[in-house]
C-alpha cells in the first residue's frame, strides 16, 4: 500500500509538471503564430490549448483515483483515470475540427505568411520542450500505471509530429511561394490529431469494460499461484481485470475435503502475499471449494482459466 501512496504522490507531481510545461509551451506557440500569421503555426497552438486542458484532467483524475474505497465505491476509484484520458482523447478529436475549419477559410482566401523563419525557430522551441516532456510522461506513465499520465504523453508525442510537419510545411510555403500549402499543411494536421484522439479513446475505452491483464502479466500470475499453492489440489477459473493501478485477481481454490479451515487459510494467505508482492496494488479474492468441485484430478495444483 505505501508503494501505491508513492506511486500516486509521483504521478501528482508529473502531472503538476505537466501543466506547467504545457502553459509554457502554449505561450511560445501562439507567439510564433501572432509573428506569421500561419494558419499551419495556428493549428499547432490550438493543439496546445488543449495540452493544458489535459494536463489540468490528469491532475483532477490522479486524486480522484487514489481516494480509497468508500460505502459507494467499494471497489475504489481507479476507473476515474480512464474516464479523463477517454476526455482527453475527446477534446483532441474537438481540436482537430477548429483546426479544419480554420483551414476550410484560409485555402478558400490564402494569404503570405510573415516572418516565417523566426516563427519556425520559435516553435521549434516549443517543439523540443514537448518531445523531452512526452519521453518522461510515457516512461512515467507506464512505470506508474497511470492512465492518464500516458494518455497525455502520447498526446504530446502526437504533438511533436505535427509540429515538425508544420515546421516542414511552413519552410515549403516559403521556398515554392505557394500560400494555400500553409492551409493545406493544416488540413494534415488535423487528420493526425484527429487520429491520436480516437487512439486515445479506443486505448482506454477497453479499461472501463473490465479488459483482462495482458496474456505475459496473466502468465506470471498463474506462476505465482502455482508456486504458492502448496497443498491445493486445484485451482482454476482465474479472471483478471486491471483499473488504473489495481490488478484485480479470483479464482477457485480447491482443497482436499480433510483439510481443515485453518489450513485452507494459511494457503489462501500465503497466495495473497505472493501476488501483492508480485504484482503492486493487486487486489486478490479466492473462493474456496472441497475437492470434488475439482474439474480434473491432477496430482498437484494447476491453473485451469
């Protein structure tokens, strides 16, 4: 428990830090669109707005999830991560749509950009801060088993791509003197971030419908369980499912009819431990049977899913 008190306390800090890079890196962008007047260099702020948006979420989410369980919520608050990162992914597909019509009204009256050179070296400042910032929100994410700190690195990693793609079209609008590219530009841009946030909304959707553990991490714990099932003569229909931080994990524990009560116990407890040690914040229930609800009589304890 206090290595998920840790985890969370980490995860608030990285989500705070977030923020803060994320209202930095908007006030840089927007200055290099109010230098051009690119509707490409615009498309890449708006983007950015909504980096701040998701920061504030995750901060919201993270507190939410860690509260413990309650008289309403005895199972916890761990879903709370999903539904803001399925946020998340909904205000980006919201974004891409301002960006497309924006676009829409500058390809139909195309117009120079100003000063595109200091505008791309200004973003490219921007554009670096945020690829630092999505390798660590990522890294941290996934060691932490944060939703919502994922979610919002893989938004910011999204938006590294657009922005070298802007940078590229800006630099082409100059070079070739074509104006409508600057639109055109914008119009990829869009369809990108639009497709990072259905990735975002499909990834998560899949953690509110009780998806099971990945088939590795479902592996490892029927080793665990097996290593640790001492006298059991059977154990199976093993479900998982995982929210946020918390790995939920039942299964049938079937033991020999003779076995006392205590008995039973001390291997129930000594399962218990092994996976809470294995796996941090699991929650384990097991369901203990006499031996002739086995499904099969081998010779020692098996899982059987």
């Amino acid at each position: 428990m206090a290595q998920v008190r840790q985890s969370v306390h980490v995860s608030l800090r990285i989500a705070a830090g977030s923020l803060a890079v994320s209202v930095a890196v908007l006030a840089i962008k927007f200055g290099a669109y109010l230098l051009t007047g690119s509707i490409a260099l615009y498309s890449d702020a708006l983007e950015s707005v909504i980096n701040v948006l998701t920061a504030t979420a995750a901060i919201v989410a993270i507190r939410s999830a860690a509260r413990p369980p309650d008289a309403e919520h005895p199972y916890g608050h761990d879903k709370a991560e999903y539904l803001s990162a399925i946020l998340v992914g909904t205000m980006i597909v919201v974004a891409s749509l301002a960006i497309l019509w924006e676009a829409y009204g500058a390809i139909r009256a195309p117009k120079p950009i100003d000063a595109p050179w200091t505008g791309v070296a200004v973003n490219a400042v921007a554009t670096a801060i945020n690829a630092a910032w999505s390798a660590v929100l990522l890294r941290q994410g996934r060691r932490h088993r944060s939703a919502a700190l994922v979610a919002d690195g893989k938004h910011l990693l999204a938006d590294v791509v657009t922005s070298l793609g802007v940078a590229i079209g800006v630099a082409l609008v100059v070079l070739t003197g074509i104006d409508v590219l600057d639109p055109a530009i914008a119009v990829l841009v869009a369809l990108h971030v639009l497709w990072s946030g259905w990735t975002v909304i499909r990834d998560n959707g899949s953690g509110l419908l009780d998806e099971s553990v990945p088939v590795t991490e479902l592996a490892r714990i029927r080793e665990v369980i097996s290593r640790n099932a001492g006298d059991a003569i059977e154990i199976h229909d093993l479900r998982t499912r995982h929210a946020g931080r918390t790995i939920f994990i039942d299964f049938h524990l079937v033991v020999p009819g003779s076995m006392s009560v205590e008995q039973s116990h001390e291997i129930c407890d000594r399962l218990e431990a092994a996976l809470e040690k294995s796996f941090e914040g699991a929650v384990v229930m097991i369901h203990v049977e006499p031996e002739h609800e086995a499904k099969r009589a081998p010779k020692q304890a098996q899982v059987i899913v």
